[in-house]
C-alpha cells in the first residue's frame, strides 16, 4: 500500500510518498519559500533527484507542481495518481470540532477554511492543498486530516485556560490548543527510543524551531503545556510571527496605525517575527548570513529567540517538577547547531551542558549533543510527521 502525504506549514509544502510494507520512503520533497519566491527539492529512494527554482505564490500552485515531479521526468516515481492507496494531510487547527484524524469530505475542507481565523498562516493554505488534491486524486481513493491541536488535548485547564470571563470559553471556545502536536508526538516518541526508555518515565522540553516554533513539556508522553496559543502566533518569537506580545501593546499599535482587526492580525502574522524586527527576511538562513555580516537587527532575531526559549525551558522543567532531556527538531532546530549552541550556553547549573564537539556543524541527524555529565541530556531528533500522518491514514482506512 502507497501512501501520499502532505504536510502543508506556512511557507513550505512537504511531501513523502510512502510504502507502508516496510515504512519506506519511495520519494520525499519540499516545495519551499511559498509566497517568497519558490524552489521544489525531490528525492527518490533509488537516488534520483530533481531541484528547480518555480514561482509558487500559494500552495496549490506548488501543490500542482508535487505531482507533476511524483508523475513525470527522470526522478518520477509513479505513472499516475491512480497508484496512490490514500493520502493524508497535516492540519494545524482542528479546533473543537476535530479531535482525531477525520476521512476528508467537501464538508470537512470547509470547515477547516472555516477555521481560518484561529490559524491565519495555516488553515487557507491547508484547505487549498486539500481541494487542488481533490482535482488530481482519483476520487476513489480517501483522503485523512490529522490535527496538530489533538496531542495537546491532554492539556489541564489550569495550562490551557486564559484570564478572560469564562463565559468566553464556553461560548466562543477562547483557549489554548497548541500546535506543532504531530510533530511533538513523533519527536518525543523517537527520543525515549533513542534514549532506551518509556516515554511514560521522560519528563521532555520538545522544541520544534522553524518558520513557526513552539515548545511543548511533555510528561510522560502526554502534553502539559506548549508555548503556541489560541493560535499560532502565541509564544516564540518566529518567521513572520511576532510570538508572545502584550495585548495592550496590540491596540496601541493598531489604533496607531488606524488597523482594523483583520489588518492587525495580518500585521502580527505576516509582517513581524524574524522579518520585521531584522528587516531582512522571515528564513533564519538569510537571517544567519546577514548576522555574519554585521547586520545588527538580524543578531537582535537571533538573541531575542534564544532567549525565549531559555526562559521555556526553564518554565516547564518547573511545571513538570523535573526534567530529563531537551530536545530540538524542526528546520532551525534540527540544522541550526550556532542556536542550539546559544540556548544550552550558560545552563550549567540547570543540569544541562552540551557537548560543543558534537553539536558543532551537526545538521538534521539524531544525535546526543550533550556532554557525559550533563544531568539533562540534550538530543536532536529530526522530526518525522509524515510517518506519523502515514501511520494514522493506514490506521483509520483499515477500521
């Protein structure tokens, strides 16, 4: 059995085309930089690749060009669509209305652009990718919605509650729900594998560092707390994100500005985080040159990053009254080995010391990068949410 899935983030759409006989990846890719400018990088098992530059204003555009790549040229994979058993989609927001992977019907796409409001980067771009799937995927063949918000229902009320009247949360469903959960599952599971332990004995601080970024405590395998909030933009500062900022700051700003809310929400989502404080990009690679350059600004990205996630760090070790192992994954955290190095500088006394000759120049590979006495060990695991979606599609197509 093949199965296709598509894990659509803000500004990226991966792919893996999937054997579940063996978990074998038959091909896997990125359409990177959407709405930046546009590049495809693909890859098949037998070790053919394709790498282009496109113009990829929207997801579906890049969408299009996924299966163009999987069906046709030298680096294709499959004749056609119809070789597909099932395809299954990442969705950050399921809200309250989903709280487990879900078969996909026009019904359900819809209500996932409903959702739009809650993840403003995510859910739009989710269901365009949904619907350009449909014209392409045989109609036959199902498609799975697996939500990020559903690892994070483990959540207590004390962790996902705001101070606002409560009535806001029964009629309006004002919460925490957390984001990056397929991501903090896997990468959690993955390390007590690595590490030769029961999740259910680990007390973790996952952080997933990427154009988005969140940092989830994770307790026995089960979320506790995580940085992101009613949406997305809560906690870290990241690409184009502004992260944690006081509300009152908000409409100071947008009256300042004459901002009505939707163009404020647009102003926190798309025009802050790394972009508008460095006024250079939203990618932490162009941020990383520009540093090296002596772009004052693009440092201030960086420290203000690494700071933040001490601080995470810090508050969940507390909350979960103990703390056994950090973890990074994500495109910064994974390959990003100067920000790993500068959120573990100065830790010492917490337990945590890194292990510089290991970390050094490592990117996207699972490793121990902490040092022998470091009481907290510190891992990179590259995330895998492909194969958790692939493992959840096979699961609720084979009920």
């Amino acid at each position: 059995m093949i199965i296709l899935v598509v894990n659509a983030g803000s500004s990226s759409l991966k792919y893996q085309l999937i054997n579940m006989e063996d978990e074998s990846v038959i091909a896997k890719g990125n359409c990177d930089r959407i709405g930046i400018d546009g590049h495809i990088s693909h890859k098949t098992l037998d070790g053919r690749a394709y790498d282009a530059d496109c113009n990829f204003p929207t997801h579906t555009e890049a969408f299009m060009k996924l299966v163009e790549t999987l069906t046709t040229g030298d680096a294709s994979v499959i004749k056609s669509m119809d070789e597909i058993s099932a395809v299954g989609h990442r969705i950050v927001q399921g809200a309250e209305i989903f709280n487990k992977t879900t078969l996909v019907t026009d019904e359900v796409i819809q209500q996932i652009d409903d959702l739009q409001e809650l993840a403003p980067v995510h859910n739009h771009p989710h269901a365009l990718a949904l619907w350009a799937c449909k014209k392409v995927i045989p109609a036959n063949v199902p498609q799975v919605v697996v939500f990020d918000t559903a690892f994070h229902q483990t959540m207590p009320p004390k962790a996902f509650m705001f101070g606002l009247p409560y009535e806001d949360y029964e009629k309006y469903s004002v919460r925490k729900y957390g984001f990056h959960g397929t991501s903090h599952r896997f990468v959690s599971s993955a390390l007590a594998e690595a590490m030769g332990k029961d999740v259910k004995d680990l007390k973790i601080v996952s952080c997933h560092l990427g154009n988005g970024s969140s940092i989830t405590a994770v307790d026995g395998g089960k979320s506790v707390d995580t940085s992101m909030g009613f949406t997305p933009l809560d906690g870290v500062v990241m690409g184009t994100r502004t992260g944690c900022v006081d509300p009152s700051a908000v409409t100071y700003v947008a009256e300042k500005h004459g901002f009505t809310p939707k163009e404020m929400s647009d102003y926190m989502n798309k025009k802050s985080g790394f972009l508008g404080v460095s006024g250079v990009s939203s990618d932490n690679r162009d941020i990383s040159e520009a540093t090296a350059n002596g772009n004052k600004r693009a440092q201030l990205v960086t420290d203000m990053l690494v700071y933040q996630i001490k601080k995470y760090i810090g508050s969940y070790a507390a909350a979960m009254n103990g703390l056994d192992a950090v973890l990074f994954t994500g495109g910064i955290g994974e390959n990003a080995y100067d920000v790993r190095s500068a959120v573990c500088k100065d830790m010492d006394f917490f337990g945590i010391k890194l292990d510089e000759s290991v970390n050094d120049g490592l990117r996207g590979k699972l490793a121990k990068i902490s040092a022998p006495d470091s009481k907290v060990e510190v891992w990179v695991v590259p995330t895998n949410e492909e194969l958790l979606i692939a493992r959840d599609t096979l699961a609720l197509i084979s009920e």
